[in-house]
C-alpha cells in the first residue's frame, strides 16, 4: 500500500525583497509555473528565520518574514527536499514588491 500526500498547498505569498536581490536580472525568464528553490540562511543579519528563493542561481528573493518561520525551522533541521514553491502570478502593474506571487506546497512523500 502506497502512503503518500498530495502536492498540498503550505502557503502563498509576494515575493520579498524582489528589487534588492537578483530578481529584476531573472524578470523576463519567469513565468506561472517556474520552479524556484528555497535556502535557509540563518547568518541573515536582519532575520534570523529568513529563507531565500532562487530561480536558477540568481537570488531572486526572499519568504516574508510573516510566513517564514515553519519553512526555516524545517529547512534548518535539514529538510531541504520537503517543499517545492512555484510562481503561481506575475502582476507587472503593480509595484516591484508585489509583482510576483509565489506558492509553497509540501512535495509528496516517497515511500
């Protein structure tokens, strides 16, 4: 018998920091549906919990804050292949820190 969880939906968010990072370099190459990866980084000087996302190698930014306390926990505690998180929307009207929306799921467990 074959116990797994579904892609589940974590969370969703705007991505922060977009302008400070690497974001606008990797603008044009993203769309709904591109993959980001997520790193932990503990030594972050302004916070502690902060989790980076990354198209490719390029910084693109970060979790908010107000939604990266469980993911860096779990991040930190090694699990680095529990989640998967997705452009889920690209607003170019609005303003750079709102511009792209991303989606966090948990990946389905491999039994």
């Amino acid at each position: 018998m074959k116990t797994s969880v579904e892609h589940n939906y974590l969370t969703d968010f705007h991505l922060a920091g977009f302008t400070y990072y690497q974001g606008i370099e990797v603008y044009g190459k993203l769309r709904p549906g591109t993959g980001l990866s997520m790193k932990a980084e503990p030594d972050n000087p302004y916070d502690a919990r902060a989790v980076a996302l990354y198209y490719k190698d390029k910084k693109s930014g970060l979790v908010p804050r107000s939604e990266n306390r469980m993911i860096s926990k779990l991040l930190n505690l090694g699990h680095t292949g529990l989640f998967e998180a997705y452009i889920n929307r690209i607003s170019p009207d609005e303003t750079p820190e709102n511009q792209i929306g991303v989606v966090v799921k948990i990946k389905e467990r491999q039994t």
